[in-house]
C-alpha cells in the first residue's frame, strides 16, 4: 500500500466512526431523517463559510455550516409545532429550501473555484490526501484527516462524559426530565454533534452519503443486539469495516470511494436483516410459522380435553371437527404424537398422561393470561419445538 | 391541616395546549404519608398534574411546592414512574439497566453509576419479584414485568414522594397485588405516594385519601370522607352509582 492509500483508508474509517456514533442515537430517537436534513441543509452554511475562509478544512466554515445545521433543526420543529404541518412534510420543506439556497450561491459566485454541487453531493476521499495541513513547512497529514480526527476526539469525548444521560433521555424524556437531565439540552447538544460529524464529514463523502453512513451502521447493529454498548461497539466496527471495504471495492472497481462504502454498508445491512440470530427476518418468519403451529397443537389438545365421546376423536373426521384442512391436521397430528401428547388406538386419538397435564396448564395460561409463563411451560414439555 | 407536614402543595396552577386548558386553577394540598389517588375521566389532565408538578410541563400560570421549596431545588426527593407506553420497550437495554436509571438522578451530571448504585438496582429488582429476569431484554418482559420493572426503579430512587402514572394499567392481577403492596409499605414506611388511578372500584380498598380531577380540581381528601356518589357525579358527569361500599 502506499501512503497515500492508507491516509484515505484512515480518513474514510475516522469519517465512519464519527458518523457512527451519532448515528445511533439518531436512529434510537426515530430521528433518522434530521441527519438527511441536515446533511443538505447546511450547504448554504458550507458555501458561505468558503467565501469567507477560502479553505474547506477551515474551523471556522465547519462552524458557519454546523450552525446552519442546528438552525435547520430549529426551523423544523418551529414549523411542527403550528400543527399546521407534520414533522416529515416540515422537514421535506426546509432542507430543500435551504439546500437550493446554496446551490445558487455556488452557482452564481463560485464558478471558478474548487466547490461545485457534484462535489458537495458527492465528496471525493481520492483528493483528501493532496490537500496537505502544513505547519512552518513541516508536513504533518492531511488535512481533513486533523479536522476528522478532531472532529471524532469531541464526540468520543461527549459520549463518555453523557453517556447516561444521553441514555435516559433517549429512553424515558419524562423521567430524564423530572431528574434535571434536560431532554432539550441533550437534544440540541446531540444536533450540534450531528451538524459538526456531518459538516466534516461533508468534504469527503457528500450530502447524500453521510446520512447513510450515521443510519446503516445504527440500523444494522440494532437488529443484532440488546445492549447500547454493544450497539455502539457494533456500529462503528461496522463503520470501519464498510471504510476500508469500500476502499477497496473502489479501488478493484475502479468506482467512486464513498459510493463502495455506502454499497458494503447497504450489503452488510441486508445480510444482517435476513439473518441476524433472533431479529433478522428469516429468523421471525421462523418463529411466527413455530407459534402457529404450537398454537395449533394446543387447539387440538383442547379438543381432545373437551371431548370423551369417541367420535368426535376419530382420526378420519378430525379435522371436520374442528375444521382444518387435511394437510395441517396431520401436521399436528404428527407434532402431537412426536411430543408424545397423544396416543392412537384403532383410530382413536386420545390425550397421554403428559398431553393432559401440558393442556391443563395451557387451559390455565389461557384463562390467567400471564403470558411470561407460556414459555416455560413449552419448553418444559416439548420434545420438539413446531 | 396546619399541624401535618405537607408533602405538596399545588397553588392556582393553569396548565394549557394551544391555548385550550387542560388543567384550570388548581390548588391541591397533600399531606405527608398518604396514598392518593387521582381520579377523572380520560382527558381530565390526571397525567397532566403529575408532569406540571414535575416541571416536564410548564404551567402558564400557578406554583409548586415539594416540602415548601420548588420541585427544581427538591429533586432527589421525589420519584416519577411514567406510563408505561410512554417510553419505547424495543430500546436496547435491560431490565437492570432500566433499575440503574433510577440512580442517575442522585448521581447528577457526568457520575457514572457504580457498585452502590447497582447492588441498590439488585435490591429494588428482588424486591419486585424480577431478580431472576435482571438481564433479560426490556422487550422480551410481559407487561407486568415491564410495570415491575418500572416500580423497581422508583424504589432505587428512594425517594419521599413517588409519583405513578397508572401504574396498574395493562397489568395482571397478581402484579396489580404485588404493586399495591409495595406502594402500602411505602406509605408504613412513611412515604407520601401519589397514583393516577382508572379503577374506580378498587379505590376505597387501595387508598386512603383521593383527588376527583376533571380540569379542575372537584374534591380532594381522605377516601372515607369523600370518595361518594356526589363527588363521582361531579366528575365524571354522569349519575355515578358506586358498587363497593355502599
């Protein structure tokens, strides 16, 4: 690998864990589509932080345009709060309004300098390594590799210094309310991170991509694990590996860095939607067929508990009882038996010792509605699960 | 009432949505040691006075008082359990987890709770009867469980006052006993325990002293004096004829 290879694996990585952490508190808080928002909004900010500053790298441009992403929010939530609109119209009609606002700045002013609307809705990690921060001659990196870095070392900072009450305010406004966590405070404090994240991590990989960058991470390690932690963790080790992933992609493809990125991203997340262990969609199909037809079998079992007159027992006119189809009265018929809950004698279906007792606590399930106990009561009896 | 302490005492408080007013000049003084109830029909402002009293909602108009002093000055006091729907089970965290969150509140900014705070989180959660579900998934619990839970982390909080938004609501009947007693023993131990309560018929058996609240405020005050026909009718607007004890 050469050095500038690396340098743009290292920016493409820091991009992915900055936007990462955010990212999942965003997407916890149902605020996915602020990040679309003010990813696009705060190019009127960008623009005119550059006429000022003439540096896309320069801290204060960062600043300009993250303020404009905070503004955004604002504007979004005073709307909202007429009534007169919802929240996804509100925020379908000011980032536009704003983003086009720095479209034509672009246009009419900056024609013969480096910042053109492909570039802001694209990025290009390609160019980040010739942009070089030098200090009295001495080169020390890129420069966007310093603004993300920083940019990342602030919000690892608030992370660990509000962690909890990012948590609890996440999670319970009203209780993080009432013990002085304000949920106002943390909110802004979380859209001026996001603004920030997202105003760094703009140059690299545009408009479009950053949101999904904050989102697929968040979105992804949510359906593998029940600890914020751990969501965090997965997040960003998901981040880094889409960075230098795409990298690679990009490079063997010879296609657009942060398009790769984002194409891994999406292709991690689909992976991980099919088949993640108890929340993936394979998984819950699983389980609904398995209830199905566990509630089935107590059903039947019912049945055979209500009924001792022979007939309405025998095997041929089962299902006209109880009004099935021939294919899934067998189905049960065979679960039933391989769980050792019936017996059939000249064709008679008759409840076993065991098929009784799990009906009779099932019955009783069933009346006191104490759902935590079912469970149990499956796992305790079931030889074979449906 | 001068000679018992009051635990809150609520003066001309007006709070409003747009304009329209959920909760009209109400005045409520609630003794040390009680379990009340508030009682109303749906969009009485029950859940309202609760989070006006509690500064998540701030009331145009009216004042607090916890012990005399503001609710802001008065904090580590009082412990809040919202209604259960309020809060979004699928968050990725556990029922110990969600116990701990009670202690943040005495922890303040930046601390981070520690093993004081998590063998008090154990203590509340055996307590409740969910020790054995300490690391289960938040959306993996029964409603009960949840409501348990939640009652677990008011009780780390180990507060003066407690306030519950409907706390027995979608619950099973033995969770709604094992809630109810928790909250007496509260009121032995000297607690002032406040519940927004939707079972009319359980009232004179759970609770000693209730509000009848319908914007404004109808009658408040021991359960044996108060808790008629009248002050039902008066609420809920309709000729109210109560079953039990009568």
């Amino acid at each position: 690998m050469t050095n500038p290879q690396i340098e743009i694996q290292l920016i493409a990585s820091l991009v992915a864990v900055a936007c990462a952490i955010p990212g999942v508190f965003l997407v916890l808080r149902k605020m996915a589509l602020i990040s679309d928002a003010i990813s696009h909004a705060i190019l009127p900010g960008i623009v005119i932080g550059f006429f000022i500053t003439q540096d896309l790298n320069s801290p204060l441009l960062i600043l300009l345009a993250a303020i404009t992403g905070v503004i955004t929010v604002v504007l979004v939530e005073t709307i909202q709060k007429t009534n007169l609109v919802k929240e996804d119209t509100a925020i379908g009609l000011v980032f536009p309004a704003l983003f086009s606002i720095g479209v034509i700045l672009i246009a009419k002013n900056a024609n013969d300098v480096h910042l053109d609307v492909d570039a802001v809705l694209l990025g290009e990690l390609a160019f980040a390594p010739f942009d070089r921060l030098l200090v009295s001659g001495v080169d020390l990196g890129p420069k966007s590799l310093w603004v993300m870095g920083t940019v990342l070392l602030i919000t690892l900072v608030l992370l660990f210094l509000f962690f909890k009450e990012l948590k609890v305010s996440t999670f319970d406004t009203g209780l993080s309310s009432a013990m002085g966590f304000s949920p106002l405070v943390l909110h802004y404090g979380l859209m001026s991170v996001s603004s920030v994240t997202v105003v760094g991590a703009f140059d690299a990989v545009g408009a479009i991509l950053v949101v999904a960058l904050m989102i697929a991470p968040a979105a992804t390690s949510y359906l593998l694990t029940s600890d914020l932690k751990k969501m965090l963790g997965l997040s960003i080790c998901f981040g880094v590996f889409a960075a230098i992933a795409g990298y690679w992609l990009a490079h063997w493809l010879d296609a657009s860095i942060s398009g790769s990125m984002t194409t891994v991203l999406g292709l991690i997340f689909l992976l991980v939607y099919l088949f993640a262990p108890s929340k993936g969609l394979l998984a819950v199909l699983y389980r609904q067929k398995q209830q199905r037809k566990e509630v089935s079998l107590i059903t039947f079992l019912l049945h055979l508990n209500n009924h001792s007159e022979e007939e309405e027992r025998h095997i041929n006119h089962l299902n006209e009882h109880i009004n099935w189809k021939k294919l899934r009265s067998k189905g049960v018929l065979d679960f039933a038996t391989k769980n050792n809950m019936i017996r059939i004698e000249n064709d008679v279906v008759s409840l076993t010792e065991k098929g009784e007792e799990f009906t009779n606590l099932a019955i009783e399930y069933i009346l006191t509605n104490k759902d935590e106990h079912i469970e149990h009561i499956k796992d305790d009896f079931f030889l074979f699960r449906g | 009432m001068d000679e018992t302490k009051l635990a809150i005492s609520v003066d001309d408080l007006t709070v409003a949505y747009d304009y329209k007013p959920v909760l009209w000049d109400i005045d409520l003084a609630v003794p040390e040691g009680v379990l009340m109830a508030i009682v109303g029909p749906n969009g009485a402002g029950k859940s309202t006075l609760i989070k006006a009293i509690l500064g998540i909602i701030k009331p145009i108009a009216g004042s607090v008082a916890i012990y005399g002093k503001p609710y802001e000055k008065q904090r580590k006091l009082v412990a809040y359990v919202p209604q259960k729907g309020s809060v979004d089970w699928d968050f990725p965290t556990t029922a110990i987890d969600v116990v701990m969150m009670g202690t943040y509140g005495s922890l303040g900014w930046i601390k981070r709770p520690g093993q004081k705070e998590k063998k008090a989180s154990l203590e509340a959660l055996e307590k409740v009867g969910m020790l054995s579900f300490k690391n289960r998934q938040i959306s993996q619990l029964s409603g009960g469980q949840q409501q348990r839970v939640f009652l677990a982390r008011a009780l780390v909080q180990n507060a003066s006052i407690y306030f519950m938004d409907e706390p027995f609501q979608g619950v099973d009947a033995t969770t709604e006993i094992a809630i109810i007693n928790i909250l007496k023993e509260l009121r032995k131990a000297g607690k002032t325990v406040v519940v927004v309560h939707h079972d009319l018929q359980t009232v004179p058996e759970y609770f000693d002293w209730v509000t009848f609240l319908n914007v404004k405020k109808i009658a408040t005050g021991p359960v044996k004096e108060i808790f008629n026909d009248d002050n039902l009718t008066k609420t809920y607007g309709i000729n109210y004829k109560v079953a039990v004890n009568k």
